[in-house]
C-alpha cells in the first residue's frame, strides 16, 4: 500500500496536480482519508523523502521538493536506474502476454502523448548526458 502512495504522489507531480513547494496532508490526515494505518503513509513519505521528492520540515509539515533542482542534481545513470525496474516489470507483463514489441512502442509513445509535455520526456537524441 505504500508503495501505491508514493507511486500516486509521484504521479500527481510528474502531471502537475501537486507542484514544487506545495504542502502535503499529514500523515494522520491521509491515513484517516485512506482508511490505512498512519504508520504505511509515513513509510511512504519517509521513502519519498529518500528520493529526494518531498522534504519535511520538523514541526511544520511536508512539501514537494524542488522538482527541477532533484533532476538535475541526478545522473543520468540513476535516473535510469530507478526507471530499470519498472520497465523489466513492463517487459515482463508483455511477454507474459505475448504482446509484440512494436506495439509496446506504440503504447509508450502514446502514453507519452497523453501525458502531455513534461519537460524532461523528450525523444531526443542523447539530450542528456551524466554529469
């Protein structure tokens, strides 16, 4: 359950919902809204909080950290790291389904499209190199 939470708040940042520096209920707030326990939205801040997502300031709450400052103090090579997994488990599920490579192409590229234009999902050629 977690994991879904940081999966969710992850989300609602990459999409624009929640932007830099924009408060987060607190634990006990999303734990009551979520019907969970308040230790399993705590253990999902304190990971985002790891990864540099959000930052807690003692006494004074939780915001999302500076998104365009965590990006580019990360490699390339750990941003590719942390996307490694995810993307085995897609190439897992679509082998499990026997779906063809091209059309995980496709389904990619029009996830990408209907997310709209992040800055930092691009097609471009080696736009990035590590730092």
């Amino acid at each position: 359950m977690y994991l879904q939470i940081e999966q969710q708040i992850k989300q609602a940042i990459a999409s624009g919902v929640l932007r830099s520096g924009e408060a987060l209920p607190s634990t006990r707030r999303t734990a009551a809204e979520l019907r969970i326990n308040p230790n399993t939205v705590a253990r999902a801040y304190t990971g985002l909080e790891r990864e540099g997502v959000i930052r807690t300031v003692p006494g004074g709450g939780t915001f999302v950290a500076d998104i365009g400052a965590l990006s580019s103090r990360l490699l390339k090579s750990e941003k590719l790291r942390r996307l490694r997994p995810i993307a085995e488990q897609f190439v897992i599920e679509a082998a499990q389904l026997r779906v063809p490579a091209e059309d995980l192409h496709k389904l990619l590229d029009e996830s990408l499209r209907s997310f709209g234009k992040p800055q930092d999902v691009t097609r471009t050629k080696n736009s990035e190199g590590d730092q």
